[in-house]
C-alpha cells in the first residue's frame, strides 16, 4: 500500500462553510474537520447581498491552517456550495458587487418580464427546470429590469464556486452540475443556451467553458500559495453543486433506485440518462440538474429539516432547548395521525415563529391543533413522510418504473424515526448513509480528477468501505395506506399550491 492520499474539500452552504481534509489509505476514506466559517448576508439599501469579502476570507483562513497538521503535499482542493448564487466580474476580472442573495422574494414584476421573453414551457424544454424566485435567471432579470450596471458592464459570469475557484487559480471556468443550477444552461447539450442567452440580451462571450466534474483546473496561484502556503496543490472542480456531490457516489447495491438528499431540504429523485422534458415531469415539479458522470438527477425539492429547524429556533428564543434525540423522543410518546400540514405551505416560509404556524395551520383546516412540543414535532415528521410519498409517486408515475429501494443521505440520514416514517409511507426499503455524503462525494470526484480511481463504480466500493449504512423496512402497511389515502385528500382539498 502507497502512502496515504490526502484532499482538501470545502462544503459551502447558506449558513457557512467548513473545510475538512479525507485521507485515503487505499482502501477507506476518514475525514477530519479543519475549521469552519461564516457564510452571511447583508442588506444594503433594500438589496440583499452574500458577504463574498467575508466568504472568501474564511475560506483562505481555513486553508492556511492545513499546513500545520498535514505537512505533506496535498493531492487537491475541491469546493462544492449550494446552486443558483452567481457573481460578476470586470473586464480586469474584479467583482462588479458582491453576489446577490437569492432567497429572499422579490418583486412579481421580474416574473412577469421573464414570462414576456419566454413562456414557462419554453423554459422548461429548454433548462430542464421550473422558475421559482431562488433561481439565477430570475435575479439575472432583475438586474436587467433595473438597468443595473454590475450585468450591463459584465465581462464575465461566474456561478459562485467557480468564482471562488478562479480567486484561487486565476482560471475562469463553469463547472456542469453547478452550471445546471442557473438556468441558462441546455438540459438537452449541456452546453450554454444561446438562444435563451440572446433573448435577454446577455453577451455570450460572459459565460466561460463548462468543464465536466472530475476536471483539474489549475494549481494555486502564486498569490495564493504566498497567503496560504499550499504550493503545488491543484485545484479541482468537483461536483461543484453540494447536491451533486452528495449524490455522486450513493452507496448502493441495486441498479435501480431512489434517492433523498436530506438536509434543511430535502431533493428525492433518481440518476437518469437523459432529460425528461415533458408536461408531466413539469406538472409534477421536477427539475433536470447536471450530476456526475454524464447523468441527469430527476428530482423534486422539497422543504425538509428546516421545519424543525425553525422550531427549535423559536423554542430556543423562549429559553426551551432540545437535542434532536429529545424531540424525537418527545414525538414517541404523541399520539400518530392527529394532524397534517402541508410542509409546503408558503405561510411556513413567512413565519418567525413556526411551532404558532403550525398550530394556526391546523386550526384553520379543522384539524386538531397540537398542545405540546412532541405533538408539533410528530405532526412535522409525518406529514414529511406523507409528503415524500406523493412526490415519489409522482416519480415513479413519470419515470415509468418504481425503484426497489430508497436511499437517503446526507445530515437528515442521521434520523431514525425519520427514516423509519418514510420507509412506512413510501413502502419501501431505506437506506441511510453516508452523513457526509457531500463532503465525500466532493472528495471522491477529485480522486477521479487524479486518477486515483478510474470509475464510479470505484467510488461506490471504497463509500460502502468508509462509512456506516442503516436499512429500515416497512412496519404497519394496512395504517399508513390509510393515512396516505388520508394525506392526499388534505392536500387535494387544502389550497397550498406545491
């Protein structure tokens, strides 16, 4: 056995970012947790913007303290961060602004002046993905919409993990699976659509080469290397979509399955070949995203963990702190079914104290109104499950096929009365692991890059040897086809738009 390979990935996500490095002995791939940095936004003048100053610092902060514990040259960095976020350069290559911040809802007017461009349907034939206000085409309308000089004067458009990527090589190129997420790409040639580029007006002389994931880009720049001391270490563009990575190398053993990316959302879906385009995949809500090895993930988003998320949040703010071992617990004891929302329910989104929405939710639809933190926190868990198994009938009904086994991975994997509900709901096996699916996606798709390994199917072997997996199957079949039955009704008759 050769010496011991290690890699630098760093995970960005709305809240931060944390730098780990993976060893890899030949066999198994071990993390270990550098540091971790802030990831902020700020309002300026009514505009929300990403700190990328800030951003950036922390990034080269955390890089500077590898040195220190792993002496040896390092094989490679890889950043991966959450879609959509852009950034714009000069033509000296110096950002215009700070990117904006995508998730906070703008005006219904920009919706309107993309619609007179171009019909949602034409934009999902083209993109492969719906419009909502997260997207970068919709912030890329904006700035049209309002003469702003940062894309008037723009000599280049960089997606943000790109944009750290060229600060720390000099090299502007698009990664794929990032590239995907903005809404400008083909679904179809996985190349820039002109045609969609030239009806907003845009240069395509801004948009740069799209490079596969797998691709090195260049080493650190002298610049760089001064900052932080890592000479000779290649830069690589990874997965570069958080999602992409994590669902890179899914630890399975079948050749037909399905998939949870579960976090604060939550993606379902499955890996296909090539785009599905029709009425009905848009109808149900999926989105074509660029993933590894040439695939197409189909997958619906979802909200997810961020429901409870918000309610330890608020429960936090009236000095009530629980673990999510003890809200679980607290969920055992509740009585199952009494209530449902739907987690899609833009009055969620809205909120600052989400255990009151809940309530309100289902006083406003007769429903019984939970009275308790462990009420609240099973009526959450349920209703997810219930959720997840309409989408992935609605997956299944589009793809044609129903998938023998369901793997969730990510920091929601961790959950096992969350696991042990979606197993019951969508009567199916789960699988569960790896927790860092990201992080050791980003990881294996450098080893590609460096030809440490030469496959996926590589990468599946040495994920099964390198991380812990859980199964759950389906308990209680006759009670959740009933509150599934039950759970379409409400959505049916309940007027959230999904």
């Amino acid at each position: 056995m050769g010496l011991t390979k290690q890699y630098v990935a760093v995970d960005i996500g709305g809240g931060g970012g944390r730098t780990s490095v993976g060893s890899f002995d030949g066999k198994t791939l071990k993390l270990d947790t550098v540091g971790s940095f802030t990831n902020d936004h700020i309002n300026m003048n009514g505009t929300y913007y990403w700190d990328f100053l800030h951003l950036f610092g922390g990034l080269k902060n955390t890089l500077s303290q590898i040195r220190s514990t792993y002496p040896h040259e390092l094989s490679g960095i890889g950043i991966d961060t959450m879609g959509v976020n852009f950034g714009l350069l000069d033509i000296h290559g110096q950002m215009l602004s700070n990117p904006l911040y995508t998730r906070i809802s703008q005006e219904r007017e920009i919706e309107e002046f993309i619609f007179s461009i171009v019909s949602p349907e034409v934009l999902y034939n083209l993109t492969g993905l719906q419009l909502t206000k997260l997207n970068s085409l919709y912030h890329i309308a904006r700035l049209l919409h309002n003469q702003s000089p940062s894309i008037l004067q723009a000599d280049q458009f960089l997606m943000l993990p790109d944009l750290l990527n060229y600060m720390l090589t000099g090299r502007k190129v698009s990664e794929y699976t990032i590239a995907s997420t903005s809404h400008l790409m083909n679904a179809q040639t996985k190349s820039w659509d002109n045609e969609l580029i030239s009806r907003f007006g845009l240069d395509r002389a801004i948009f740069p080469e799209i490079v596969k994931p797998g691709t090195i880009i260049e080493n650190l720049s002298s610049i760089m290397t001064s900052e932080i001391g890592l000479a000779h270490t290649p830069v690589i563009a990874t997965a570069s979509h958080d999602t992409a990575a994590a669902l890179a190398f899914v630890p399975t053993t079948s050749d037909d399955f399905a998939y949870i990316s579960s976090g604060t959302w939550g993606m379902m879906g499955t890996d296909i070949s090539r785009p599905l385009l029709s009425d009905q995949a848009r109808d149900h809500h999926f989105a074509n995203e660029g993933a590894a090895f040439d695939n197409i993930r189909f997958l619906h988003n979802s909200v997810n963990l961020w429901l409870l998320k918000e309610c330890k949040r608020s429960w936090r703010e009236e000095s009530i702190t629980y673990d999510w071992n003890e809200l679980t617990e607290l969920a055992l004891f509740e009585r199952p079914f009494s209530s449902y929302i739907d987690p899609q329910d833009p009055d969620f989104l809205m909120t600052r104290n989400m255990p009151d929405a809940i309530r309100l939710s289902c006083q406003k639809r007769g429903q019984q109104v939970p009275d308790s933190i462990g009420a609240v926190v099973r009526i959450i868990y349920e209703s997810l499950a219930l959720k997840y198994s309409c989408v992935f009938d609605d997956l299944c009904d589009t793809i044609g096929r129903r998938p023998n086994v369901l793997h969730i991975v990510g920091g929601g994997a961790r959950d096992d009365f969350m696991s042990q509900c979606i197993a019951n709901a969508l009567d199916i096996r789960v699988v569960c692991g790896p927790y860092d699916a990201t992080v050791m996606g980003n990881i294996l798709m450098q080893m590609v890059a460096t030809r440490e390994i030469s496959s996926q199917k590589d990468g599946l072997e040495i994920m099964r040897d390198s991380c812990e997996m859980r199964s759950f199957v389906p308990e209680q079949h006759s009670r959740w086809s009933e509150e599934n039955a039950r759970y379409r009704e409400f959505i049916k008759n309940s007027p959230v738009v999904s």
